[in-house]
C-alpha cells in the first residue's frame, strides 16, 4: 500500500509542478491516511520537508538572511526598500 501511495504522491507533485507550501500541503493531505503505515511514511517525508521550512525561517529571523534558491520561499528581499516605500505612498495617496 505504500508504494502505491508514494507514487501518487510523486505523480501528483511532477504533474501539477508543486513547490514551496504547495509541496508541504499535498504531502501533509496525504499524510491523512487511514492505512497506519501509509501515515507514517507520509508524516516522516512531511517531517524532512518542514525542516527545510524551519531552517529558512531562523536564517531569516535569527541572521537576516534568506535562504532561498529555488524562490520558494514566502518572504522575498526587497531590491530596493526606498523605491519600494515611495510606491506605497503613491498608493495609498490614490486610494
């Protein structure tokens, strides 16, 4: 029963080009199993997958940096803050 599982995992996953939260939330659904062993693989890849998460978010918190080279990340460098802030200004002026 695992194989199968895994293979649908990884068909759904090339198929659809899954990556970042997406890659975490179709493995968490399938990690919804009734089947114990089919649960316990699927909670163990979700486990290594959060871990890349985890690791991102203290590089970011902790050091500042970002660790993202595949742009799957949620938080993004800004190239240039002071063009950036003068673009919301001008948007919210307009609103």
């Amino acid at each position: 029963q695992i194989l199968p599982s895994l293979s649908s995992l990884v068909a759904e996953i090339v198929e659809n080009r899954y990556k970042g939260g997406e890659l975490l939330d179709i493995v968490y659904q399938y990690s919804i199993s009734g089947n114990p062993s089919v649960k316990k693989v699927m909670e163990d890849i979700l486990f290594f997958c959060n871990r890349v998460l985890y690791h991102q978010i203290m590089a970011w918190i902790i050091h500042g940096e970002i660790l993202d080279h595949f742009g799957e990340f949620f938080i993004h460098r800004i190239s240039n803050p002071t063009q950036d802030l003068e673009t919301e200004d001008l948007t919210a002026a307009a609103l």
